[in-house]
C-alpha cells in the first residue's frame, strides 16, 4: 500500500502543479478548487506513504518524478518546449529517483 500511495501522491502532485498553471493566478474559480483539492490529496497521500517510507526517499520520489511528469504534461497541454538540456536534467532526476529507491531497501 506505501507506493500505492506514493504513486497517488505523486498524480496529484502532478495535478497540484499544472492546475495552478490553468488557475490564471487563482482567478477561475473551477481550477482553483480543483488545484486546492489536488495540492491535499496529495499531501494526505504522501503523509500515508511516509507511515512506512523514509521522508527523505518518500519527499525525493514525489517530487521528483511529480516534476517530471509535470514537464511532460506542460509539454503536451501548454506546448512547453522540451531542449536537449531539459531532457538530460529529467534523466537525472529519474536516475537519481531509481537510485534512491534500489538502495533503500
């Protein structure tokens, strides 16, 4: 159940972020709410998932990989350019998240 949780905390954190893009500066009403309840979903699911994960491997992943699944989303919905540059530092972070992950066993 903790990366069941990590994994739901991480869509909202998803979510939470492009949500605040469509918000325009929380003047729509209906994004707004939508942003404020994806910004608790997930901060619930990720304090569920950090009951049996280390805050430092829990907080990292979520992050992280929110980020990049936030770049991918951006670049599809937004039409945000993806560089060559951006590309290699997503790589990292999911490197970096895989490591965390295999070595905290």
């Amino acid at each position: 159940m903790t990366w069941l949780f990590l994994g739901i905390a991480i869509v909202f954190e998803i979510l939470f972020a492009l949500g605040t893009n469509a918000t325009q500066g929380f003047t729509r009403l209906w994004p707004s709410v939508l942003t404020l309840l994806a910004a608790a979903g997930g901060i619930y699911a990720l304090s569920r998932a950090l009951l049996d994960l280390d805050v430092s491997v829990g907080y990292t992943l979520w992050t992280g990989i929110g980020g990049v699944g936030t770049v991918v989303f951006g670049s599809i919905l937004f039409k945000e350019r993806l560089t060559l540059a951006r590309l290699l530092s997503f790589a990292s972070i999911i490197g970096g998240a895989v490591i965390l992950r295999v070595t905290s066993a």
